[in-house]
C-alpha cells in the first residue's frame, strides 16, 4: 500500500524545505522506496534533494502536443498512434520514466511549467494515469504542491492520506493558509487527514493573536518549525537540505511531527 504526504502552502513559505524534511525522516525510518514529486513549477525540489533533473513532465507534455500538431500537419490522426507506430500513452510512459531522477532511497518527478494556450485535456488524462502508475510501486509519495491545491486532482486520482498545510507565522500566511485547508472539501480526491504546520518562528512560543486564529481554522495545528541557523546556511551554501544533521532544530521539530501522525 502506497502512503501519499502532500503538502500546501502559499509561496514563500517554506514547504519545499519541509517536503526535504518529511522525505529525510522517511528514508532514514521507514522502508520501502520513496518518490518524491515536484508538482510546483516556482519550486526546486530537486536541490534540495541533491538530485539532477534534466527534463520536467511539463517538457514531455509539450514535445508530444507538437508531434500531435505535425501528424495533423500531415494528414495523421489526432488520436492514435504517433510516427513509427507508438501509441501516445506508451510514448508518455517511457518520456515520463526517462526523466525520473533516482537516488539512493528516494526518486523525483517534476511536472514543470505550466500549460500554454493549445488543448492539454487528453495529454494531462495520459500524463495523470502515467504518473499514477509509477507512483504505486512506491511506499510513499510525496508531492509538493502549487501555491494552492486546485491543481492536485489533475495531477493524481489517488487518495492523500496526510495534507500538510504550511504557513510562516503571519496573518497573511495563516489567512492563505486557510483558504487552502477549505478547499480541500471541494476536490475530487479524498484527503483522509489534514493538518497545519507553523514554520520559521523565531519566537520560543506562538504570539498571541496567532495562536487566536490558528485556534479558528478547520484545520489542526501538527506542530512548529523554529527558525534554523542550519538550514539557513545550506540555503545560502547550495548544499541539498536533505543532508542537513540530524540534531538541526527543523529536522528534529519536522521529524517529531511525522512520528506523531504516522
């Protein structure tokens, strides 16, 4: 059985940072293979993995709309097969798992940019299908989402069974933070659990008038994530924050967390 940790937050917060934490408690305490998925085109998930990426699914999406474009340029089908007799949904397949980065105990797909004016609907139902395929011969897969969640029922029909939502300690972060935890109600796929993750507080305990609001919102506070001079200094660095020590405050504080949900 596959375990899916999806995590969401306006941009800035920090959920790519925690997305590395959450698969370094994942390969250091549990079995079985992790895939990690980009699902941010803003984000690079990839460094802070330590993993090269030479393509994104969004590369692929876009060199098959231009085969489609020439086989119609040339009296061929839409649908079908492309040149040399390949079905598309074959092509996708061997495009999408050439582009997976593999590490040791983790592998990586990104989905890249965004999608620009020609029709995406039959590529994206290929692509989605493709993507869920791989990701069941994991045990977990994390998915590192878009500033919103609107997009991750396009990218996957499987079921999340934890949402991690992630703010910084503003109004603005937690105002964001909850449109996103609402929202999840409306998607088509079935989240099982939620929860909201506090992240880069330089204070010892959460001010006042956060802790007011984060007491009103639908969903529950899981934890706090203190500000850490350690992965400050990756950041500035370049170095993968997947490498960060054990003992660094937001590794500890993140793998504290996961021990408690799991």
């Amino acid at each position: 059985m596959t375990t899916t940790i999806a995590l969401a937050g306006k941009g800035g917060v920090g959920k790519t940072t925690i997305a590395a934490m959450v698969i370094k408690y994942l390969a250091q305490t549990q079995t079985g293979p992790i895939l990690a998925i980009d699902a941010d085109p803003s984000s690079n998930l990839n460094m802070v993995l330590g993993l090269e990426l030479d393509w994104t699914v969004g590369d692929i999406r876009e060199d098959m709309l231009a085969q489609v474009k020439q086989t119609l340029a040339q009296g061929g089908a839409a649908m079908g097969t492309l040149a040399g007799g390949i079905t598309k949904r074959e092509h996708l397949d061997f495009q999408v798992r050439s582009a997976l980065a593999e590490g040791a105990r983790y592998d990586l797909i990104a989905m890249g940019r965004s999608e620009g004016p020609g029709c995406y609907c039959a590529v994206n139902h290929h692509l989605r299908d493709v993507v869920d395929g791989i990701s069941k011969h994991y045990r977990y897969v994390v998915i590192d989402n878009e500033a919103g969640m609107e997009h991750l029922s396009r990218r996957t029909t499987r079921d999340v069974q934890i949402l991690l939502v992630v703010s910084d300690p503003t109004q603005r972060g937690l105002v964001a933070a909850e449109r996103i935890a609402t929202f999840r109600h409306e998607l088509d796929i079935h989240i099982e659990r939620a929860y909201l993750i506090l992240n880069n507080l330089a204070a010892e305990a959460i001010p006042t008038l956060l802790q007011a609001r984060i007491n009103a919102m639908d969903v529950p506070l899981l934890g706090v994530v203190p500000r850490c001079e350690a992965l400050t200094e990756f950041e500035t660095s370049g170095r993968p924050l997947i490498a960060v020590d054990d003992s660094a405050p937001a590794y500890m504080a993140v793998a504290a967390m996961l021990q408690e949900v799991m």
